[in-house]
C-alpha cells in the first residue's frame, strides 16, 4: 500500500496471492478480501488470499482491509518523509524552483568580476 490508492501490474494467466508485504503496513492493516469476486466478495478466511487470472483480459480486484485494533489513528507515512513532502509543497520544490536557482547561480559565476586598482 505503499502507493496509497490504486495500483496496475502486469500479471500472466495463473494463481496469484495477495497479501500485505512485512514492515509497518502490516503492523496496521490485515486484509479482509482479496475481491476478486467484486466488492461482495467472502472475506480471507472463508475464501483465502489467492484468486485466478484466466485470461488476458486482466482482473479487477476490490481488495477490502481493515485495521487492526489499536491502530486506529496509526500514520503509515513516516512524519520525516511527510514534512518534507510539505516544506516542498510550500517552497513550490521541483523542475521549476531548482531551475531558478540554477539560473542565480549561473548569473552569479558569468557576471563581469569588479578588478580592483
């Protein structure tokens, strides 16, 4: 769920499992369905995690998850990385902002030095 939200793999013809990789993720989170019978589908412990692509075409999954108790407010994302995602949000950080400070420092190193007598 590191992308939090949706996701696209490519994925031959098979049976595949879906589960939640180790880390804090799954400190959190337990998955419920894998959904691969549409949002009705039976939960994991009466259907299990694996489901089939059988053909081509794809599968769409509705996985459902939920978290466990005592992680309620639990954050997934770490705060460091979060802040910095917001200083960059707020400073406008990117192509455009690092372009501009190459351009100052390009007209700094180009500007015509001041000879002392």
């Amino acid at each position: 769920m590191a992308n939090l939200g949706y996701a696209q793999w490519k994925a031959a013809p098979g049976v595949w499992r879906l589960g939640i990789r180790p880390g804090k993720g799954a400190d959190v989170f337990e998955l419920e369905s894998t959904g691969a019978d549409g949002w009705k589908s039976g939960s994991v412990a009466t259907t299990g995690d694996s489901f089939v692509v059988s053909t081509l075409e794809g599968l769409t999954l509705y996985p459902r998850f939920y978290r466990k108790p005592g992680h309620e407010l639990t954050e997934l994302l770490d705060e460091s990385a979060a802040a910095g995602a917001a200083g960059k949000r707020e400073s406008g950080g990117g192509v455009v902002e690092k372009l501009k400070s190459m351009c100052a420092l390009l007209s700094l190193l180009l500007r015509p030095r001041m000879r002392r007598s």
